[in-house]
C-alpha cells in the first residue's frame, strides 16, 4: 500500500474517538508540560482532533495541577454535560507513577462522568499493581479505554468493558503538502536516534534524541509555565497557560521536524520517531523499546507502509 494512503487510512480511524465523547464541552486531564517531543506530537494531535470536531475544551489540566475539587465545580456548572478526556501514550502503567495516579483519581473522583482515555500502550511490571488499578478502573459506570496495540487490548480487558484499539492521535498531524504548516522537503543520510530513559534497550552514545533539540530557552519556559501552574488554581488561568503550552508544544515539533528534514532515514528506537518520520514521510527503521511497544503498533498499524522497516537495523 501506498505510504500516503496508509497515513490518510490512520488519521480516519480517529473519527471512533469523537463517537465516544457524548458532550460538546469537555476537560482535557493530563496535558504533557514537558520536552517529550513525542508526548507533545499527542497532545497536539488530540487537540487539533477535538476541535475540527466541534468539542469546546473548557477546562485543561496537567498531573502538576489536577484540582477535584475545582473538577466539581466546573462539572456542576454544567451539570454534568461534560466530557472528560484523559491524555493519551506509552505510560498507562506502573511505570510513571505521577500520571497514572492522576487518571486513578479522576476516575475514581468522577465514576459517572463520560470519561475516555485517549490511545494508550498499557504495560505493568508487576501484576500485583494492574490487579490495583483494574479494581479502581472497573468501578467507573462510563468509561472508554482507547489501546495502541493488541497486546495493550488485553489487559485492558481486565480493567474496563469499554476497549477499543485506535492509532496514536499523532496521525491527525497528517497532512501531505506540509506539517505543521512548513513543507515537507527531502535529506541525505541517515539519523541515529536513540532513547536515553527507562524504556531503552540500545546504546545511545553518539545518538540523537529529543532533548538535543531543547535550547537554554525551552527549558526556562517550561520551568516558568511548571510554577505558575502550581501556584495557581483558577480554571481561566490554567486555560491561558494551556494556551502557552500549545503554542511551545508546535515550537518544538517544529524544530523536530527540521532535524529529521535534514535525513532521508531515521533509525530509532522511539514510537514517535517512528510515528513523526511517517509524517514527514522519511523512511524509517525501528528497533523495539524495553518491552516491545514499537514492534507491536507497527505491527498493527503502519507495516502496510514502504517507508517502514521493523527490527532489521543493526545497533
């Protein structure tokens, strides 16, 4: 199949995300203040999705900041016509505590509110803790859990009734002129590009990786954004800081793409260097993370295409 075709096919299927959400209003919970550049591709794919689709984002919040309490006020404003949209990605686990322990207490905090949680990879390092949280998911009467792969699909079984498998909301970035507004153009050589966290299984030495492209500036940005969001609590504040967080957010997926502009194949070890090399349409050769999340969303979603190859590179 053609890449192009694969990528017009991928952004389609995010059309089942916005039949679950059942108002117009809806909190967006989760939002990535960080240098993630893969978190930031999400993010910016989920809101370009919710608002070509009519949604009205009323309220944002990050796991800094999460306020039940201010949650309930806004909810009752309403009353009770709100959806509530929990960020998606790789992290659905016991892997990052912070964001995990925000969606258990949303949706233990919110059991009857449309709730849905964006295309995630699940991934638990120890049953004891999917058992935990399955046993806090489950008690939620209007919940839709969104999974990348098959294998994510099958503990999210265990956890809620609602499971649908879905690509990353990245692909609603696709776009066949250009990204982000700049148009696309072609490189030479190949980029290294390797992860440098837990999920690693490959050396990153001499590597590239996201935050090589995170100047002096981006970094006090983000730490001036991080305070004000926790020194202040009110919904019209946080919705202005959001607001900043977006507009950073396309800064730096926009100098991501300028690096990769530079190489005509990307070899990586990260999802979204994978997910944004299709975008740009760069070919690409992916080697598997830590617990086998790449080789499964290809496997599922993006092997139809020529300009991917999975677990043929050489470290």
């Amino acid at each position: 199949m053609q890449h192009n075709n694969v990528m017009k096919s991928l952004k389609s299927k995010l059309s089942q995300l916005i039949a679950s959400i059942e108002h117009q209003n809806v909190i967006y919970i989760d939002y990535p203040v960080h240098h993630n550049v893969g978190d930031l591709l999400i993010y910016l794919g989920a809101i370009k999705l919710l608002k070509e689709n009519n949604k009205k984002i009323v309220c944002q919040m990050s796991a800094l900041n999460v306020n039940v309490f201010s949650l309930k006020k806004l909810i009752d404003k309403y009353k009770g016509k709100v959806s509530i949209i929990l960020h998606g990605g790789g992290n659905l686990g016991d892997i990052y505590s912070l964001h995990q322990q925000c969606r258990l207490n949303i949706i233990s905090s919110f059991p009857d509110t449309n709730t849905i949680i964006f295309p995630q990879t699940i991934f638990y390092s120890k049953k004891e803790n999917l058992k935990r949280d399955a046993a806090v998911f489950s008690k939620h009467k209007n919940l839709t859990l969104f999974v990348r792969d098959e294998k994510s699909e099958e503990l999210a079984k265990t956890m809620c009734t609602s499971v649908q498998l879905c690509p990353d909301t990245a692909h609603m970035l696709w776009e066949e002129e250009t990204f982000l507004g700049t148009t696309k153009r072609k490189g030479y050589g190949k980029l290294k590009f390797r992860r440098r966290d837990v999920e690693s299984s490959f050396s990153s030495e001499g590597a590239f990786d996201w935050q090589d492209i995170i100047t002096k500036h981006d970094e006090t940005f983000k730490k001036v954004i991080r305070k004000l969001i926790l020194l202040n609590k009110t919904i019209w504040l946080q919705k202005l800081l959001s607001q900043l967080w977006v507009a950073h957010s396309q800064h730096l997926c926009k100098k991501a793409a300028e690096k990769f502009y530079h190489y005509s194949e990307i070899e990586t070890d990260r999802l979204h260097g994978h997910i944004l090399s299709c975008l740009l349409e760069i070919d690409n050769c992916v080697l598997d993370n830590s617990y086998g999340k790449n080789s499964s969303y290809i496997r599922y979603w993006t092997s139809e295409s020529p300009r991917v190859e999975l677990s043929t590179c050489k470290d």
